[in-house]
C-alpha cells in the first residue's frame, strides 16, 4: 500500500461522504433536541405564577435569545427534511415566535412592575 492511498477517501471503512452526511443527520438531530428544549424551557417559564415579583427567578431576557437564535438557525440552516419537514420546521418557526414573543410580553410586564414598586425608605 502506498503512503497516499485512501487519504480523503474513506474513514475507516466509511466513505467520507457518508460520514459527512452522518456528521450532519447527527448535528440536524441536536438541533432539533435543543430547539424541543429551549421551547419547554421558554414554556414552562411562562407557567411560573409570580416571576413578576422575584426578579432573577426566570431569566426572560436569555430565553429570548435562545428562542431568536433556533429561529436564525432554522431560517438560514434548516435541518435535512428527513430529520425536519418543511412543514415540522414551519411549525417549530411559528411556536419559536409565539413564546418568544409571550416572554418578551412578559419581560414588559415585570418592568412595569418594578417601575411600579415603592423604592425602600
């Protein structure tokens, strides 16, 4: 066997488009785990009754970004159709939006309550 033979080629006896693709199912797949995740976590903040009052306990704002970056992701790197429909991702893209946008209502709120709030003597 000659020194460069099979370089590029193959990973074991992987071809590397095959890993490739692997890599990516791998990756779209996370994705898609985390994007679940971050959608629980942003729906489960907005089901704590008196966040409003315990600053700190829920960070809204953080939320938010991670809910605004799946959004980028989904938009400019939407995951293959075999691991996210078009439909799934349109889906996934509504609800990223509706929580988003209801933390961010919220976040509103827990403003006006602070602005609200007697300042200590």
């Amino acid at each position: 066997p000659g020194s460069g033979e099979g370089v590029g080629v193959a990973v074991g006896d992987v071809p590397v488009a095959a890993e490739s693709a692997r890599v990516r199912r791998l990756k779209d797949l996370v994705l898609v785990r985390e994007l679940r995740q971050a959608l629980t976590s942003g729906e489960f903040a907005l089901r704590i009754n008196g966040a409003e009052q315990r600053p700190g306990l829920v960070d809204f704002e953080g939320l938010c970004r991670r809910l605004s970056r799946f959004q980028e992701r989904l938009q400019k790197q939407p995951p293959d159709a075999g691991v996210l429909s078009s439909d799934g991702r349109e889906k996934a893209l509504d609800e990223l939006r509706l929580t988003r946008d209801r933390l961010e209502e919220r976040l509103v709120a827990m403003t006006r309550v602070e602005r609200q709030a007697p300042l200590p003597p």
